[in-house]
C-alpha cells in the first residue's frame, strides 16, 4: 500500500466544512483507494492530520494527477490557512481493519 500524510491548518470555523468535504470523498472514492482518516489535534482544534492510504503507487499517483483530485483539493485548500504539509510513502505496517 502507497499514500500520504498531511498536516493541514484550517481558517477558524471551516472544521465542518473539512469534515463534510470527506464525507464527499468516501460517497465517490477515487479508485484504488483504500481508506482516508483525519485526525483533529487536541492542542489546536484548527489543526488537522490526514492519512489517506491507496492500494499501491501507481493508484495513488494516478489519483493525484487526476483533474478531479485537482477540483476535490482547491475546494478543500480554499478552507485551510497555507498549504498543507504533505509527507508521501509506501505504508509497510498496517494494524487493524483500514477503511472503517
């Protein structure tokens, strides 16, 4: 498995809108993908983790290159305060049932 973790830091009050943009994502799930999890940090409720995890490389990067990613990530950059901080890699442990 393949994927990307963010550090991402929303415009005050946009919380809600974050989540449901991901509620979005997991109605029309890009193909190859095998879950997305975010995390709201407890010392900064504005401040988020997100992990997204693709079946493999070539999944993942064929999701990023897409013109619907690119439309799906300009809905969401337009609620955050910078860009996020993206950190890709092939995932080499997985405990637990992924996409629940």
């Amino acid at each position: 498995m393949y994927g990307t973790v963010a550090r991402m830091k929303a415009k005050p009050g946009t919380g809600e809108l974050l989540a449901e943009l991901g509620r979005q994502l997991s109605d029309d799930r890009p193909a190859g993908m095998v879950g997305t999890w975010v995390y709201q940090l407890d010392a900064d409720p504005d401040e988020y983790l997100l992990a997204v995890a693709f079946e493999s490389r070539e999944a993942y990067r064929a999701n990023a290159d897409s013109p619907e990613q690119d439309a799906r990530y300009q809905q969401m950059r337009a609620l955050l305060d910078a860009d996020p901080e993206w950190h890709d890699g092939e995932i080499v442990y997985s405990d637990g049932p992924l996409g629940s």
